[in-house]
C-alpha cells in the first residue's frame, strides 16, 4: 500500500507543479499581453500626432502656393497692362510712321 500511496503523492505533486508552471505562464502571457496592448497604443498616438504634423505642413504649403498664385496673378496682371500701354505706344507711333518718314520708329526702339 506503501507504493501506491508514494505514487498517488507524486502524481499530485506533479499535477501541482504543472499548474504553478502553467500559472506562471500565463501571468507571464498576461503581462507580454498588456506590453503589447501599450506598444500599439504608443504607435496609435505617433501615428496620430504625425499624421497632425503632416496635415499643419500640407496646409501651410498650400496657403504657400496659394499666394505664390495670387502674386503671380497680381504681376501678370501688371505685365499685361504694361503690354497694352507699350502697344498702343506702338501703334501711334508706327501711324505716325508714314508722317515722320520713320523717325519716330526709330526713337521708340
């Protein structure tokens, strides 16, 4: 009986022994868990704030653009009124032409 009994004990302190090993695996499974939980939530927030950086530079390039555009415009603008001015300047000065056998031509280039 003596046997059986020494056998039953181990047995059971087996059993024991494999659920503390499981217990401690799992509490170490637990743990990697909420690391991983924290590591995800750290990326989520770097995503987000970069994804906020790129959105205040994309929004200040375009702003950027959009007043290259408008002084662009603004200096088109100026250059196509210049251009008229000289063509009228042109086109008075060559009726003229005829007139003053060329001379005024001549002086306005």
């Amino acid at each position: 009986m003596k046997t059986k009994t020494k056998t039953i004990d181990e047995y059971i302190e087996k059993v024991w022994t494999t659920l503390d090993k499981l217990s401690e695996a799992h509490v170490k499974n637990m743990k990697d868990h909420e690391k991983f939980q924290e590591d995800i939530e750290k990326d989520r927030k770097a995503s987000k704030e970069k994804y906020k950086q790129m959105e205040k530079m994309h929004k200040k390039d375009f702003l950027e653009l959009k007043n290259m555009q408008k002084e662009t415009n603004k200096q088109m603008k100026e250059t196509d009124r210049h251009l008229k001015e000289k063509f009228s300047e042109l086109k008075m000065y060559v009726g003229n032409v005829g007139r003053n056998n060329g001379d005024v031509a001549e002086e306005f280039f």
